[in-house]
C-alpha cells in the first residue's frame, strides 16, 4: 500500500471513530472527506469499506461496556443476569424496524438518498431538532422519568427503534436519530447515549455483514490491510470518544451537536453548488 493511501485510510478511520457516536453523522462526513481524500480503490469496495470500518467502533462498544452486557458473568447474581439478558431482548427488538426497512429498501434508499442535498437537508433538519429537544428541555421543570436501563420498557425500546429507521437516509445520524427518539420518550441524555451505543451493536454488525456478503470475500492483500487499517483506528479512537461523550453530556447539552450540524449541512451544501 503506498504512503498516501496509508494516510487516507488511517484519516478515514479516525473520522469514523468520532462521528460514528457523536450525533453530527458519520455518512455526512464521509462524503465531504470522500471529495477530497479519494481512496484509490474500485467504487464497490469504497462502499463496503465505508461500512465495514465500523466493526472497530462496535468493538470499542463491547469492550467498553463488556461487564454491563455480558449476561453470564461471574460477577453478577441472578437478578443481574436476568437484567443482563432483559437488556439484550430490548436491543433486538429496537432493532427489528431498521433491520427490516434496511433489508427491503436499502439500494432504493442509496439510490434516492445518498446525495450532498439529502445529507445537507437533514444535517441541518435534525440540528434544528436538537436545539428545539434541549430548549424544552430547560424548560421543563420535572425530571426524565427513564433515567436507567430497568426503566426502559420494551414498548420503549420498539418506538426508539422505529426512530432509527430515519437513520436509513444519509445524513440524519443513527446515533441522533435513536437519542432524540429517546429523549422524546422521556429518557435522561446518558441513558439515550448508552442504549444508543448498545443499539449500533447489532445494526452494525448486519449493516457490515450485508455489504460484505454483496461485495464478496475476494480481497488482495492490499485491500485487506486497508480494511485492516480502518478498523483498527476506528477502534482506537471510537474508545477515547465514547469515553469523552459519556462525560461531556454529564454538564453539556447537545445543542452544541444541534449547531455544529446546522453549519456543516451548510457548507456541504455551499461546496456541492458553488465549487
């Protein structure tokens, strides 16, 4: 592999591993990276490398947070373990709605969606979103009634899943989509980002697995290092931002997150129009 595509992969591996978790769209970034650093690669295995570099940001998922989802530790008693496995039940069922729209429709929806306007439209949409989400916020003088993962019904975690569906169209940001659609059900910010986490999870995993099993298994050794790269950074840099985010949101808002969005959708746009 030479030097310069070394680079691209390791810069596209630190942009996943930050906007992979943030609520500001890691498709989004993708594209306007994608214009200037273009990976010296077929169109089919950019695809594919765009997803499956997210393996590495779901393992930092699963180290990170391995006791709290590992139903058969020693260090748990049986109520623990019974919540453990109450946990996972609520993931899978949070993903049903995505997983199916996403097997059904998701070369239609690339085919209609996956364009600088889309992405801009809805960068911009749900930035208003959140700043609308934290401003009522404020306003509120109750508390969130769902502040920990016993509280969280399945019939909750069903309509969080049915929010993430939106993340189906570039732009929108899966782990946006699933913590406004958390927080409109009354949950805390560290209770939406956790279950968000959990969430990307399995989504993840049969997001990559698609795009693996569409592209092939016939790979050169250049392509595996690349994969190889992108993962691995990933990783590294989805531990330390995960980490960040968990304490960020402890006295911070996510309006910060609401604006960002709004200025890049902007700049997207203006880029695609003007240049």
């Amino acid at each position: 592999m030479e030097i310069l595509e070394f680079l691209k992969v390791i810069f596209l591996g630190i942009v996943e591993g930050i906007t992979e978790w943030l609520p500001i769209s890691s498709t989004g970034h993708m594209i306007l990276v994608n214009e200037f650093l273009r990976l010296n690669v077929t169109d089919a295995f950019k695809e594919m490398f765009f997803v499956v570099i997210q393996l590495g940001a779901i393992l930092a998922v699963v180290i990170l947070f391995f006791n709290k989802l590992n139903p058969f530790s020693n260090k748990k008693d049986k109520e623990e373990k019974k919540s453990t496995i109450s946990l996972w039940i609520k993931v899978l069922i949070a993903s049903i709605p995505a997983g199916v729209i996403g097997l059904l429709f998701n070369d239609k929806i690339d085919e209609l969606f996956y364009n600088y306007t889309t992405v801009s439209i809805t960068l911009v949409l749900y930035g208003v979103l959140f700043i609308i989400m934290e401003t009522w916020n404020q306003n509120r003088k109750d508390e969130p009634k769902i502040d920990t993962l016993k509280k969280l019904t399945y019939k909750s975690a069903f309509f969080i899943g049915i929010a993430q569906i939106l993340a189906l169209i570039p732009g929108t940001s899966r782990s946006g989509a699933t913590i406004l659609g958390a927080m409109l059900l009354g949950t805390s910010r560290s209770l939406a980002a956790e279950f968000s986490f959990f969430l990307a999870i399995p989504v993840m995993f049969g997001a990559s697995a698609y795009k693996l099993l569409k592209f092939g298994f016939s790979f050169t050794g250049t392509e595996i290092a690349m994969l190889a790269i992108g993962m691995i950074v990933a990783f590294i840099v989805s531990i330390i931002v995960i980490k960040l985010l968990m304490e960020y949101i402890k006295k911070h808002d996510f309006k910060a997150f609401g604006y960002y969005r709004i200025i890049l959708g902007i700049i997207i746009l203006a880029y695609f129009v003007f240049v």
